[in-house]
C-alpha cells in the first residue's frame, strides 16, 4: 500500500503531539482525583506536572502548526484539555473565594493596629449589640 508525502507527514504530526497531548490529559485526571481528595501535597504536585505538561503540550502544537497543519482531531483534543483547565481553574478561584469570605466571618477585622484579642482569649473591642457581624 503506497503512501503519499501529505499521509505521511500527517502520520509523523500525529506521532509526534499524541505524546505531550496524552500527558497533558493524564495530569489533568491527575489534578482532578487529587483536588477530589483535598490533599494539599497532591495539588502542589500535579498543579506543577500539569503546568509543565501544558508548556510542552503549546510548544509541540505551535510548532506543528508553523511547519503545516495540525490534525483536526489533534486539535479538538488541545481544546478540550484546554477547556479543563479553565473549568479547573475557575472551581479553585471559586473555592478560594469561599474560603476567603469564610474567614472573614470567623476572624474579625482588626481595628486601627490594636489587638483584636488579649492573652486570655477574650476580646479587647467592644461587641456593641452582640450581634455577629461580617
């Protein structure tokens, strides 16, 4: 069975980005499971193997893209990783946030550099009306 010169660049191309696009995909499920299971020493890992994944994932695509074409399902694959990312992205922004306003409901704010508590716990400002306020 002959090949043409166009079939076999198009194989090579396939060849050459399956690899950093199956490890792009990989630490994003990697990702995924460890932001599941809330360990902090997982995320700091795999947000470190993903972002090194996806540097090399852009730099193969762009590369292939300069000297022709990147496979249409190559590329369809990319956007979706991509998609993930932002969708990861997005639910730690969101996560954060929450947090961020948890706090600021649980630990009041301090009021012109005074000490918010003495050494015994209790607090040093008035309460005012007793009612939590956040």
């Amino acid at each position: 069975m002959f090949t043409s010169p166009e079939e076999m660049q198009a194989l090579q191309r396939v060849a050459e980005l399956e690899p950093p696009l199956s490890a792009l995909e990989e630490s994003l499920a990697a990702l995924g499971q460890a932001l599941c299971s809330n360990d902090a020493q997982a995320i700091e890992a795999q947000a470190s193997a993903l972002h090194r994944a996806l540097a090399r994932a852009v730099a193969q695509f762009a590369q292939a893209a300069r000297a022709g074409s990147v496979p249409p399902t190559l590329r369809h694959r990319l956007a979706l990783a991509g998609g993930r990312v932002a969708a990861q992205r997005e639910a730690l922004a969101r996560a954060t946030a929450s947090l961020d306003r948890a706090i600021d409901v649980l630990l009041p704010a301090e009021s012109a550099g005074q000490a918010i508590y003495s050494a015994a716990g209790s607090t040093l400002r008035p309460t005012g009306s007793g009612a939590l306020q956040a």
